[in-house]
C-alpha cells in the first residue's frame, strides 16, 4: 500500500492527488507506529502464557510482559469476541487486551486463574 501512496505522490499532477496520497502515507505509517512499537499488536494475542509473577503476551514480531500487579480486571467483552483484560497502566498504547473465544477452554481457564490471583492479591 506504502508503494501505491508512493506512486501516487510521485505521478500526481494535480495538488488534490498529491495531498491524497502524502494522507495515505502519513496514515500508513501512523498504524504502523501504533502496532508495533506502541504495543497494540498485542491487544489480540496469539498466545498468553501465565507466569509466576505475571502474563507473557505473543503476537506477531512482539513478545510482551505484564506483571499480575498492573491487571485491573477480567471481563466478558460486550462487542468484543471473548475476555477483555484491563490494566491498572498503559504499556505504551495498550490498555487492555483481548483472550480471544478461539482459545476455547484454555482462555476461560486463563480468565479464571487472572481472577482468582487478582481475588488473592486483593485480600491480602
């Protein structure tokens, strides 16, 4: 797409095409700073893996870590299609992520050991 804006840019002869195509640049880049390097790639995991102090996300080209203590709550999403996890503070653009309903099983057991830990650590 980033070839096709450039294309479009460079063969424009009218300003109109020109600021078209520089828009679709500019937001081709914008996405790509905010998935990778702000994190949102990480908003619908591929895999989670529980560890003893906290979360191991996966997702493409980016592993990520979140402790148990930052985990504000785990809820069903309402237009989301599974269990949105919220967090206490960002990790960089991410708020939340989503355990998706594919994980089956696997995600409501996940969901449920976040739970049980966020229950544990808040009564103690």
């Amino acid at each position: 797409m980033t070839v096709i804006a450039g294309i479009l840019v460079w063969t424009s002869k009218t300003e109109k095409g020109l600021i078209f195509g520089a828009g679709w640049i500019l937001t081709i880049v914008a996405t790509f700073c905010c998935w990778f390097p702000g994190n949102l790639v990480a908003a619908t995991p591929f895999a989670v893996e529980l560890e003893e102090e906290g979360l191991r996300l996966y997702a493409p080209f980016k592993k990520l870590y979140i402790p148990i203590e930052e985990i504000k709550e785990v809820k069903r999403g309402f237009l989301q299609q599974g269990i949105v996890v919220k967090l206490k503070k960002r990790h960089r653009l991410l708020k939340s992520f989503n355990i998706h309903w594919a994980f089956g099983e696997q995600g409501r057991q996940l969901a449920r050991a976040l739970e049980n830990e966020i229950a544990r650590r808040q009564s103690t």
